[in-house]
C-alpha cells in the first residue's frame, strides 16, 4: 500500500529536495559509499518524510481527474530526483500489494517539462496493479517510480528534427501517450500540420475529453478527428485512408490494441509507405509462438540461492512469480529490460522471436524467455 502523508511545510520540502540531489551524487562514489551504509540513510530519510530519497524518485498524488467510468488520471509532484521526460516515454510504477512488490508501465499524459507529471489508468477486468490503483491511490499518497524511459517519442523540441507533416493515430487507452505529444507540440507552438485521429467506442469512453476541447480552441490548426466505433462503424484502414488521404507524407505515431496495429502495420507493408511509422504496444504480441510443455525443468537463482520447476511453457517470470518469488520487473513485454539477467547456464527461447540459444552468461529479458532445459540466473 502506498503511504499516506501529511504535506510538509512548502519551506522544508523544498529545503530537503534541493538537498537530495548533490547528496545522492556524493554518496554513491564508491569511496563513501563503503563507509556509509546508504540503505540505512535512506530509510531515515524516508522516517523523515516519505518523499525524500537518495535514489528513488518518489512523488506524492496531488489530484485525481476521473477521466472515463474506466479511466483514471494521477497527477504527482515528484521529488527532486525526477529527471524529466520525453513526449511518449512511460514510468515503472511500483506497488506493494498483498505484501508483494509489483511494477507496471504507465505512459506519462502530462506535458515534458511540466512541474507535475500525470499517468492514466485504465482499469483492465481481472487486472492486478489497475485495479489496485484505481480503488486505494488517493491524494496525498506516495508513490516510487522510475526516470521516464522508452523510445516511442517525439523528436526532441530543441533538435529542428520534426517533420512538417505528422499523423498520431491512437485508440482507447493508447490515447495516453499521444496526449503527452500532443501537449509538448502545442507548447513549442509547432507551426507543421498534424492529423490526430482517435479511435473509442462511444463518446462517455473518451479519454482527455475535457482536454482535447481545450486543446483545440488554443490550436486551431490541429486536425482533429474522432471515430466513435458505436454510431460509425468498425475502425479499419480504409477509414484511416479515408480520413487522411495523404497518409503517405505523414510521420506516424500509433498506439492502440493490437488489432488496430497489426492492420496499421499491414497497412505501411502492402502499400510501401516510406513515412516513418513509430508505434507502441501496451499488451504482448498476441503471435508468440508457443513452447511445447515439456519435461519439468529446473531453474536456479544463484546469488539469491532460490528456485523453482517449470514446465517451460510461459515466461520464466510469470513462471516465478507463480513459484512465489518476485524477480524484478516493469512492462512484461519485453521493452524495459527491468527484468534483464545473466542466464548462465542453459536453453531457453526468445518467445518474441522464437529464437533458441544455449551459449552461456548471455542477458536475457526473463518476461519473454522461456525455460528449454535446466537453466541457471545469475540473481
Ligand atoms: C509501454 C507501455 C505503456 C503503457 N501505458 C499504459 C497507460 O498509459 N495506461 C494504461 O492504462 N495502461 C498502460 N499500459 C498497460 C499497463 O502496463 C498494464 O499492463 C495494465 O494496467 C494492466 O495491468 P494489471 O496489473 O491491471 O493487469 P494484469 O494483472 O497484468 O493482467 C493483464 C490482463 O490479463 C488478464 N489476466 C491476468 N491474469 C490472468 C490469468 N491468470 N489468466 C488470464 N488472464 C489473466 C487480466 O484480466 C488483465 O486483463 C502500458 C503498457 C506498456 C507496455
Ligand atoms: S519487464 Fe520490461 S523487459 Fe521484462
């Protein structure tokens, strides 16, 4: 559960994230860091007020926006660690549920630069972490996140690099990153010409609704285009071709359910579209080649000295947490490489790529790796 919190005094919150920085340089040099013990700091630090920290960027949940029956925006005040973001890049969200440490990926919705960052949830049925933040993450509460990270992203404002014709093309929660782009385009005043199309079932499922509007009245210029799949019929690519005819000439960012992309994808190869075509997935590919269960493998952490058996059919780290150990992790999908480790000994399959290796100490992502053989992580 996160910490609930009293605000500090606007002065000594100030006064302790000024602090944290320059301290936190100063400790991890290695010549300090052996004489201090920095886990002991930190959790006094955190005693002292739970947003201070030498290492972690922790944020407090300043305001809570119900965007859609589903769909939850978090807006947080970070500490003084926070590094920034790009339009586009997602945070690893940590949780402590039912005693357990759980991470998942949320796309920043806030604008890059902005003093207050947001997320947008949208509660997935049977979901974990959704769930677990829609019912109990309240104002006042303290999260710890992640820097911001993934390459989704918009060029960058000061780089001269954005093309003068773009196309960002999302659908239901896929919204959310493509709000952050949206956002940053309009605050560097961006004078090229961008098509937004968006894609959700009916108008109550309208993430951003109230900003969008806002959004439009300030940028008269931005194409602005709603499909609502209840009153106008299926999205397919003839829709998109329809609605934006020069679709050739636009640089595109997608992010939607994979239906949707899989076609827009489809879409760029059989009419060999040259405009650059960026895209994220927020749910696995849904073509993973599935492994054969097999005889029973066993799989060994080394350093931590634990283990499990699997049948090697899933991923090992769905397999661990099954075997009720925690291995680190964010996406799932295999883009964070929060769950990259050392697999010294063994086979295992890229279940990505479908690829089969046995060389030993190569770095596998666990969230895609399936057990083949006995293997052995150097965790
Ligand atoms: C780069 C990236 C950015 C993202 N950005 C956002 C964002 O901005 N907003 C957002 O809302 N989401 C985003 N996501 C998705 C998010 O990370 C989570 O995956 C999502 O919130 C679901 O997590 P959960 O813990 O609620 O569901 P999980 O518990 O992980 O379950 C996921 C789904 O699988 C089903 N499921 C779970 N266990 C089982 C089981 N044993 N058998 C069958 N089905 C099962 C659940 O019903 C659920 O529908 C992003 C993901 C990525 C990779
Ligand atoms: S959890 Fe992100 S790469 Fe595995």
């Amino acid at each position: 559960m996160p910490h609930t919190i009293a605000p500090l005094p606007a002065h000594r919150a100030g006064w302790a994230q000024s602090l944290a920085t320059p301290v936190a340089r100063a400790l991890r040099h290695p010549w300090v860091e052996s004489i201090v013990r920095l886990s002991a700091i930190e959790d006094s630090l955190q005693a002292l007020h739970p947003l201070m920290s030498l290492t972690e960027v922790r944020a407090r949940v300043v305001k809570v926006v119900n965007e859609t029956a589903l769909t939850k925006t978090f807006v947080l005040q970070p500490n003084a660690l926070w590094a920034g973001a790009q339009a586009g890049q997602f945070v690893r969200v940590r949780q402590e549920i039912a005693g357990r440490r759980v991470e998942r990926v949320y796309s920043l919705s806030s604008r890059p630069g902005a003093r207050r960052i947001a997320f947008t949830v949208k509660r997935q049925s049977g979901g974990q972490v959704s769930n677990h933040l829609h019912d109990h993450l309240k104002v006042g509460d303290v999260l710890t996140l992640s820097q911001a990270m993934g390459e989704f992203v918009l060029p960058a404002a000061t780089s001269n690099m954005l093309p003068a014709k773009m196309l960002l093309l999302s659908a239901g929660s896929g919204i959310t990153p493509v709000m952050a782009m949206l956002r940053s385009l309009q605050a560097q005043s961006y004078l090229g010409d961008v098509a937004f199309v968006h894609i959700c079932r009916a108008p109550d499922d309208l993430i951003f609704a109230d900003a969008l509007k806002d959004l439009a009245a300030r940028w008269p210029t931005l194409r602005l285009v709603l499909h609502f799949d209840e009153t106008e019929g299926r999205f397919t690519t003839d829709t998109l071709q329809h609605l934006v005819p020069d679709l050739h000439e636009r640089s595109t960012w997608l992010c939607g359910p994979s239906g949707l992309m899989d076609a827009v994808h489809q879409l760029w190869i059989e009419q060999s579209i040259a405009a650059p075509l960026q895209s994220e997935r927020f749910v696995a590919f849904t073509s993973l080649p599935a492994t054969a269960p097999g005889t029973p493998v066993q799989v060994r952490f080394v350093t931590s000295q634990k283990g499990f058996t699997t049948q090697g059919s899933g991923p090992l780290l769905v397999q661990a947490e099954q075997a009720g150990l925690s291995p680190k992790h964010g996406c799932r999908i295999g883009i964070c490489r929060s769950c990259q480790c050392v697999k010294a000994s063994g086979t295992v399959e890229n279940l990505q790529t479908g690829e089969v290796s046995s060389a030993p100490n190569e770095l596998i992502r666990l969230c895609i790796t399936a057990a083949r053989s006995d293997v052995t992580l150097d965790l």
